[in-house]
C-alpha cells in the first residue's frame, strides 16, 4: 500500500537526466507513470504537461554518447503508480 501523503506533487516539467534543471530528485524515489494520447509510455525522458510533450530516446547517438532525444506531441497526464 503506498502512501499518497508522503509524495510530492509532481511538477509540470521534468526530467530524468541529473544534470537537467528540471530533474528533482525526490520525485524519483516514488514510481512515476506518463500517459500521452491516452496511452501509457515507460521510455520517457522529459515531459512537459502545460505545453503538451515528451521526449523520448531514438536508437541514434549524439557526439557525446548520449541518445538523439524525439519530441512527441499530444495530451500528456504524469501519475503515481
């Protein structure tokens, strides 16, 4: 049984690469769903409710080693598990 209380509220933006300045770390140690277009993704990077996207990771690399990131656009819904 998880405890809703103890949760944060999940911001409109966020992201999971550390160095970003929209990654909070607290919201980390709980499980975080997000839906786009009703469907329900798990290869999500970042997200931004207010403007309607998320990126997720190709298959292709940049010059750092890090993964190209697309942007999908739709009706995004972060939740809890």
């Amino acid at each position: 049984m998880t405890d809703t209380t103890a949760q944060p509220a999940l911001p409109d933006r966020l992201s999971v690469n550390p160095r970003s300045p929209h990654h909070v770390a607290a919201i980390f140690e709980h499980d975080v769903g997000i839906r786009v277009n009703g469907k329900e993704r798990f290869d999500v990077e970042e997200y931004c409710i207010s403007e309607g996207w998320v990126k997720v990771p190709s298959k292709s690399l940049d010059r750092r080693g890090q993964p190209l990131l697309l942007t999908i656009k739709g009706t995004v819904e972060a939740f809890y598990r």
